[in-house]
C-alpha cells in the first residue's frame, strides 16, 4: 500500500456502511430532538460509504510516479 491515509479513511468508510446497513436490515430506531429519523436513509448512506471505501481502497493500491518525473 503507498497510500496509508486512503487506507485507513477506506477502513473507517468500511466500518461505518456496516453500522448503517446493520441500522437499514434491522430497522434500529434513531431519536434526534425528539423527532424520529426514517431508516431508508440509512440504505443509501451504506450504499455511498460502500463505493467510497472501494475506491479509495483502489486509490490506495495505485502507485503514482514521483513529483517532477514525467
């Protein structure tokens, strides 16, 4: 891996399309000043967190040339 931030950003995306796809599948009810937010939006925040950890995980596998080389 040449790129470790993007890995471990890709990691944490990772972690966090599970919580929401566990809160989507389950049906967990979440509270914010009283108001209850709908679950639907759970299943896209997975769906975006999943395509970002992927490509960053692509990004982080990719070596790039060195500055100034052409």
């Amino acid at each position: 891996m040449k790129r470790p931030a993007s890995l471990m950003a890709a990691v944490l995306f990772i972690f966090m399309a599970i919580g929401q796809l566990i809160r989507f599948i389950f049906g967990l009810s979440v509270f914010i000043g009283g108001i209850e937010i709908p679950v639907w939006p759970s299943g896209v925040a997975a769906m975006v967190l999943a395509v970002l950890a992927v490509w960053l995980l692509k990004e982080a596998s990719r070596s790039f040339p060195p500055i100034g080389s052409e």
